[in-house]
C-alpha cells in the first residue's frame, strides 16, 4: 500500500469526482490534491494534514488515524457559491468513500466544515476547509 494519507487522498478524490453534486458546481479538473493557494476557480484541493500510527490491529492489520483538511475556493460573490460547494462536499463525504483494495475504514467522522476569507485583499476570496478525521486499516 502507499502511504496511508495518499491513499486516503485518493478515496476522498475519487468520491469528489463521482458526486454529481460537487461537478454541477465545480468542474472535476480543479479537483485535485496539492498545494492550498487556489489556480482555477472554484477549485477543491484535497490536503493531508496528520497521519498518526496506532499500531496494529486483528489479522495484524496496522491503523493509523489521517486528519486530512479540504479546501473550498470561490469567487467571493457573497459566499453563496462556496458555501453550495461545501455543502456538496460535506454531503459528498457525509459516510466514508469506497474503501480500495489496500485499506478499509475503522472509523469515519462527519465532516466539520469552516469559512475564513482569504487574506489576500487584492483578491476576493471565499475559502472554506472541510476536515475529515478517519482512521484506516490495511494489510501489507
């Protein structure tokens, strides 16, 4: 298996770009994984913030706990888009993606979400992050 948060990254990816809600506001290729500054918008850019190793698990499975934070970008235009956008997100990753072959799902937490603008003024930004804390099991 890859790391565990890439791994992860990935499920959340997938599950975005599945969700025929999140594509009606935001086109699939500005959802990605990287950096946090925002390039084309309304863009998603899925971040891994913290891997925490557990140990192991029955069958000798390990398990690590991934706070992983999404961000949300949009034209601040009132926040109405960016907030739609979150709540596609949220709605999106209310229950945990599809697990892949190299890792399932022990735990999975509702998605908090948080605005902020951006504090840049020269641009008018609207920036939400929607954290996700899940903890994995995988066998190598």
């Amino acid at each position: 298996m890859i790391e565990p948060s890439l791994a992860l990254q990935a499920a959340i990816n997938a599950a975005l770009s599945d969700s025929a809600e999140v594509a009606a506001l935001v086109d699939p290729m500005n959802i990605r994984s990287g950096s946090t500054r925002p390039d084309e918008m309304p863009c998603i850019i899925i971040s891994p913030v913290t891997t925490q190793n557990l140990g192991y698990a029955s069958g000798n499975q390990k398990t690590a706990r991934i706070l992983m934070d999404v961000h949300i970008w949009a034209e601040d235009d009132g926040i109405d888009t960016a907030w739609k956008i979150g709540f596609a997100v949220c709605n999106a990753l209310y229950d945990a993606p599809r697990p892949t072959d190299s890792f399932v799902f022990a735990e999975w937490e509702k998605p908090l979400v948080r605005w902020m603008r951006d504090p840049d003024p020269a641009r008018a930004l609207c920036h939400g992050v929607v954290s996700i804390n899940a903890v994995v099991m995988w066998k190598e």
